[in-house]
C-alpha cells in the first residue's frame, strides 16, 4: 500500500536533516516535512553520512580569511513517534561524528587544523498543534494532509570535541537551544512548508585559554516546496535565509554580523516497508561572514514498531 510505504520517511527528517550539517553552522539547517503527520508508536533508526566544503564559519567572532576546510560526518541518530493529548509528535536524539580537515589566514599567517571527534550532539521535541492528529497505524491509511501547524524545541550539550588552546574546534562548548514554529500546506501531491526559528546560545567561557565568547541570538526562515509520488518518492527544492549571531570576545564586539541565503533540493525513496534512503545537497548562495560551503549527504533510515507489518 503506497501510504504505508511513504509513512516511515518523514518523521526522522528532523534528525536526518542535521546529518550533513557542519559543526558551528545548525541554524542554517533545511529540514523539509519535519511536522509531517506519522502514526504514532513507531521507532526510526537513522544512519547518515555527510560532507562539507568551503568557507566554513565555525565561530563568526574569529576573523579567519580565505578558509578552505573540509567536514566528514557520520551521524547515528533514532526518533519516536508519540502521541501527546490527541496530538502527534516525535522525539529526536542525534550523535554525530566528525572529521575536519583544512587551512585558513589568521592574523596574515596560514593556520593548519586536522581533528577528529564527536560534535555536540542534540535532542529534539516536535509536537503538531494543529493539522495532525494522533493516530494509530491502522487508522493512518485515512489520514490526509491539509494544513498542519508544529513546533519544536532543540538542545545542543557541549559534551563534543573541544580544545581550548585552538581557535577552530568540532564542538562549541556552549549550550544552544532552537525553538521553531513551523506551517505545512499540502495541494494534491505539492506541500509547501515553512519555518521559523531563534537559535539562543550560552557563553562560551572557556575560550583560547579562559576567555568568553558570548553570542546574540541568530534568527532563521526556511521554505520548502515539495512533490510527492505514489510509489512514495518525493522530492524538495529548499531553501533558508538567516541573521543575527553577532559576538562579543571578552566584552570586546567582533564585526560578527550574519546574514546569508543557503538553496538545496532534497531526495527521499522508500526500499521497501522498513527501509528508505534520502540524498541531499545545498549550497551558499549569498554570505556576510564566512559560510560560502557546499555540502551533500546521504541518509538510511529503519523503522520499526506497534503493529507495523513483518
């Protein structure tokens, strides 16, 4: 049936969105049908690789010039489907691992860096306040899409990768949270979604030796346009837009300012009832401080759970 094949693939984009994203750059993040409708009870395990290239910005408040570093992460990630008084949500848990490779100017002299580690890894909760209720697997097949209204709220934990003796690390050593609100409109087989989000950090205080790095918040849209099949595929053209984050470095304000435009587009297919694969890549389009990088990713996801059929 094309609905059970189709159903599974949605509910972990929150989590495999993040896959392909580098280390210090989670608001730029495009995540299509995140508040997707999914029965509830159902368990997603998510593998994924992701790759990035370019003028990364890992800390906006460090003047890098001429960057050219390159991210390799693996990332194992699971999310639950739940109901929530009527409601339908999910819950996401990521772990990512990265390599990070690459050179930079400085102060007019050339900074190698080569580390490896895990990044910070992320918990989510979305819950769909209107548009999608909470329904069983036996009673989804009926289910169809109108206008459906969500919201989440993340939680990055410094616990990654970090060496306070060097400018570029893979964890941030700060605690960030991102709430969301976001709307999902579906015509027939096309479903425009849209986003927004703050992204709200700590202090980073324990930076190059004992400094503090505090950071404003950074405010971000996205939007998606998809189109869906009846075999279950879909595909998405995404795109987001992001400012803020301005730094200060001990009380000192860094010309900091970002305000970029990132395009992607974005593949899902089912194998089969448990299994589906997603390919995805963007680009920066236009960027104030740094971020000008390519990045492609490729996720496989396995579900399971309450009366899913053998």
């Amino acid at each position: 049936m094309h609905v059970k094949r189709a159903i599974g693939i949605a509910p972990a984009l929150a989590a495999a969105a993040l896959l392909a994203a580098a280390p210090g750059v989670r608001s730029q993040e495009l995540e299509p049908r995140a508040y997707a409708n999914t029965p509830t009870g159902l368990n997603f395990l998510l593998a994924g690789y992701g790759y990035t290239e370019g003028d990364l910005s890992f800390d906006p408040s460090i003047p890098l010039e001429d960057a050219d570093l390159r991210t390799n992460s693996a990332t194992v990630a699971w999310a639950r489907s739940l109901g929530v008084r009527g409601r339908s949500a999910k819950v996401d848990v990521i772990l990512p691992y990265t390599w990070l490779s690459g050179q930079a100017l400085f102060e007019g002299a050339v900074r190698q860096r080569d580390v490896s580690g895990f990044a910070d890894p992320r918990f989510r909760y979305s819950v769909n306040l209107h548009g999608a209720p909470a329904l069983s697997l036996e009673e989804f097949p009926g289910y169809k899409q109108d206008v459906i209204v969500g919201a989440s709220l993340q939680v990055s934990v410094p616990v990654g990768q970090y060496d306070d003796t060097r400018l570029v690390n893979i964890g941030t050593n700060r605690w960030a949270f991102k709430p969301e609100l976001g709307v999902s409109r579906a015509w027939g087989p096309w479903i425009v979604d849209m986003a927004v989000a703050v992204a709200l950090y700590t202090d980073n205080t324990d930076f190059l030796g004992g400094g503090t790095v505090a950071q404003d918040p950074m405010y971000a849209v996205q939007a998606h346009l998809v189109r869906g099949f009846s075999s279950g595929i879909w595909v998405a053209l995404d795109g987001t837009w992001y400012r803020g984050g301005e730094t200060t470095v001990n009380g000192v304000e860094a010309d900091s300012l970002q305000k970029n435009t990132r395009f992607g587009l974005t593949v899902a297919v089912p194998v089969d009832r448990r299994n589906s694969v997603k390919v995805y890549g963007s680009t920066g389009v236009s960027s104030r401080t740094g971020d000008e990088y390519d990045g492609l990713g490729i996720a496989w996801q396995y579900r399971w759970g309450r009366g899913y059929p053998e």
